[in-house]
C-alpha cells in the first residue's frame, strides 16, 4: 500500500541519515578542504608577492628620481642614533637615510617637512613624530602589516625625543660588498660640522648607499643592470633584531642597509642571527632592484659570489645574465 500522507513510521525513516554516511560526508568535506586550502594560500601569497613587487618598484623610481635630482642617489646618512633633518639637505650634512631622502619622491613632502626651521626642543619632538608615520610602500605585506612596532633604544637618539613604537622597513639599500663598522657617529651638529671630525673612513665601500654617501651613477663601472639598488632585508622571527630595532628613517644601520659580503647571501626568514643580510618572508626567493629599475626574483640558492659582485659597483668582473 502506498502512503500518500508521508507520516508513516516507513517514510519517517527514509527522511533521516544513518552515522555511516554522515561520516563519508564529513570526511568527503574535509578532503576538499585540504585539497583547496593550498591553492587559496597560493593564491594570496601570489597577491602579496605582487604588492611587495609593487612597492620595491616605487622606492626604486624614488631613488632614480632622487639621483636624477641630485645627480647621486640619497646617502645613507650618520648612524642610528640619528634620523633625518629637514634643514641639511640631501648630501653628506644629511644625519638621515636613503628613506627619509626619498620622502618627497613618495608624494610625502609633507613628513620631509616636519620639525622644519623649528628650534631644538620643538624639532626634537617633531621628529620623534616622524618615527611614528608609517608607510604601506616600506613593507612587505608577506610578513607585516604598515604599524608601528617595538623601538630597542639601544642609545638615546642624538637629535630626536625617544618614542617606545617607531615605524619600520622591510626594505634594504645595497650597501656593497665590504662589512665597514661605523660606530655611533658624532654627538653633537656642533661636532658633524667640525671639519676635524674624523669620520670613519668609507672610501673603499663599494655599494649605493652607506655613511654619508654620494655615489651617482657615473661611480657605477659595473654597469646599471649589474648592480643592485635595493631589495628585501632579512628579519629575524624571533622579534629579537639587530637589524630590525630602529626607525626607518634613522641614519646609516642594517636596520636600512644590507651588504652582500662573500657568504652573506640572502635567505628566508628564520629564528637565526642575520642582521646583514637580504632576504625575505617569501619561500623560495627575495626581491632586488637593479640601478637601472629592473626587478629581479633572486634565489635563495644564488651562487655567493655572483651576489657579492652584483652588491659591489665598481669591481669590473663579468657577470652571466644565467647566474641570476
């Protein structure tokens, strides 16, 4: 007999699931899962590698803009005790970095500007206010978001007010090939401008950027697809970085500026030491630009003194387009 009304106990039955097939459902969802997840992650790892692309080309076009100015790239400034000065111009009486140099080719004149013509203590405050201005083109959205992050006042900052949270890179400008210790720079304007001053000496470093560079591009011999400009910085996972505890906009440091010594080649982030190095929260690869604006991907497994040579500017050794 058929039941028209469906309420019989029969019909009841059919309307349910048994425990078997649940479970072939439940283990027929999870298993798509696991097969998209991957994708979905490569996917927006793709998107973030693309941005970071994005933003190295800008800070890349900044610098050409900054030398095609200037007629040298922005110098690397004193030391980390130091952050930029809106009344010392671009050259070597600069206390800030390549970044802060930059800042009016990133449509930002406006920070470039700050603590400007004010008297000490007002400018000291005004730049402390600098440190804390982020920039979405300075970071890698692969590991970080554009925020403020812990400041390691390692010494007093010579010409700003201490702050707890500055902003930071992960970009790096190529400092050469030759690790030159620096030291803290002078104390004082007063002892910078003293012609008796005795500046480390820096005649023989070999990149773009480093103490109180001046390099343009006819001091590049190696030619401008040959060198690097700038790229990715290592950082290392485990918050604790030597190379990652200053503000962005301080002067000559690993913090802004990577060297490409033989054996320092780049390499992803990990929980070791590495505060000298390129390299990047990417997988397989970080990101360097050439002085002639060219991005290139640049292995982790790039031959070491293929990359020393391209970090140095002027050695005149050959350099296969295939070794890169």
């Amino acid at each position: 007999m058929t039941c028209v009304s469906g309420g019989c106990a029969m019909c009841m039955r059919r309307r349910g699931f048994t425990l078997i097939e649940v479970l072939v459902v439940i283990s027929i969802i999870g298993l798509l899962v696991a097969l998209l997840l991957p994708a979905v992650q490569a996917a927006r790892e793709a998107g973030r590698r693309t941005q970071c692309q994005n933003n190295l080309k800008q800070l890349s076009l900044a610098m050409l803009q900054h030398e095609t100015a200037h007629g040298r790239f922005p110098t690397g400034g004193w030391s980390f005790v130091w952050v930029g000065d809106p009344d010392r111009g671009t050259g070597r009486r600069q206390p800030g970095g390549w970044i802060y140099c930059i800042l009016p080719y990133l449509e930002r004149p406006d920070l470039a500007r700050l603590g400007q013509g004010l008297a000490e203590p007002q400018r000291r405050a005004a730049l402390a206010q600098l440190t804390q201005r982020t920039l979405e083109v300075a970071h890698c959205p692969s590991r970080r978001f554009a925020d403020l992050y812990a400041y390691d006042p390692t010494w007093v900052p010579r010409n700003c007010d201490l702050v707890p949270m500055v902003a930071k890179s992960d970009y790096a400008a190529n400092g050469g090939d030759l690790v030159i210790a620096s030291g803290v720079g002078p104390a004082s304007y007063a002892e910078a401008d003293d012609p008796a001053y005795p500046w480390v000496d820096f005649s023989k470093a070999t990149g773009i950027c480093y103490m109180r560079s001046e390099v343009g591009m006819k001091h590049i011999e190696d030619g401008k697809s040959y060198t690097y400009m700038l790229g990715e910085k290592y950082v290392n996972t485990t918050g604790f970085d030597l190379g990652d505890d200053q503000s962005m906009y301080t002067g000559y440091d690993v913090d802004t500026i990577r060297t490409c010594d033989l054996g320092l080649v780049p390499r992803p982030d990990s929980a070791s030491v590495g505060d000298l190095i390129f390299g990047s929260a990417h997988f397989d690869s970080c990101h360097m630009v050439m002085c002639d604006g060219a991005l290139r991907r640049i292995a982790y497994s790039i031959d070491a003194e293929v990359h020393r040579r391209l970090g140095n500017r002027r050695d005149l050794l050959p350099i296969d387009d295939r070794q890169f």
